[in-house]
C-alpha cells in the first residue's frame, strides 16, 4: 500500500512558478520538479481544501496554473477535529496565531492518517526547533504526527 504524502501550497508554488534568480529558490524548485518527476508515483499524493483555496490566489495565470497542477490530487476535508487540533498548536504549540494556516495543514494532515507533509516552509512547518513540540502535542491529540519535510528529504539516493 502506497504512503500518502500532503502536498502543502509551498511545493505547489515552487512546482509551477517561473525560475527565480535567487540560487536558493531556484536549487528549491529544481529539487521541487525532480521530486514530482522522481519520486511523486510512489506516493498517494493529497491535498486539501486549505490548499486549493491559497493555491487559487494571486495572479490569475499563475493561479490557473497552480490549480492544473493539483486538479487530479484527492481533497481533504477540513473536519471539526483539525479546527480543533490546529487551534491547540496555535494556542499552547509552537505556530504563532499569524500562521493558522500552517497549523490546519499539520492538524488536516494528521488528522486524515497521511504518512508525509511535505512543504518548502521552514519557518513553521519543516523546522527541527519546533518539530519535537508538533509531534507532542498531534499526538497529545489523539492523533500520529505526518513527517514534516522537504521534498529533498523524500528522494531516495
């Protein structure tokens, strides 16, 4: 049975937006690209509604073009029990309250049963400071904890 992996909007932005000049963003989305082309059959890819809707904003091509991408992934579900979940990593946990969305992805994640969040964003999400404490409080919540992580963190040698 295939593990599914959250694809959160990061890797959807990285995926289909025009290169950038930064090195950094640009080595982000070519390992962005080479995991989709790689690595993403092997998993049972997953979004959610969270994802759809910020993927569906901004410049409308861009966004169209974001929404192409992802128009065959399932959709979860935003439950009351991911409300609930992401409101605890908000109000006790490590997410600030200026990043709620972050906490639903996690909460959305965890509480759909998916093995892997993978994201581009370290500041909330993929950071090994804060990891120990969302793993904590998801499973505090009656819940296993996704792996959080990059893209490069699911290619294999």
């Amino acid at each position: 049975m295939k593990q599914k992996v959250y694809i959160e909007t990061s890797i959807v932005s990285y995926l289909t937006s025009r290169r950038s000049r930064d090195m950094v963003i640009a080595a982000h989305q070519e390992l962005t690209l080479q995991w989709w082309e790689q690595r993403a059959g092997v998993f049972v890819l997953v979004v959610s509604e969270l994802v759809r809707e910020e993927a569906g904003r901004g410049d409308p091509a861009a966004s169209a073009e974001r929404l192409a991408a992802i128009e065959d992934l399932p959709i979860l579900a935003i439950s009351d029990e991911a409300i609930s979940l992401a409101g605890q990593l908000i109000g006790s946990g490590p997410i600030p309250d200026s990043a709620a969305a972050d906490a639903l992805h996690i909460a959305v994640a965890a509480t759909n049963g998916v093995d892997y969040l993978v994201t581009w964003n370290c500041k909330h999400l993929a950071n090994a400071v804060h990891r120990s404490q969302i793993e904590a409080m998801v499973e505090k919540g009656g819940y296993a904890c996704p792996v959080i992580c990059t893209p490069e963190e699911l290619m294999e040698d």
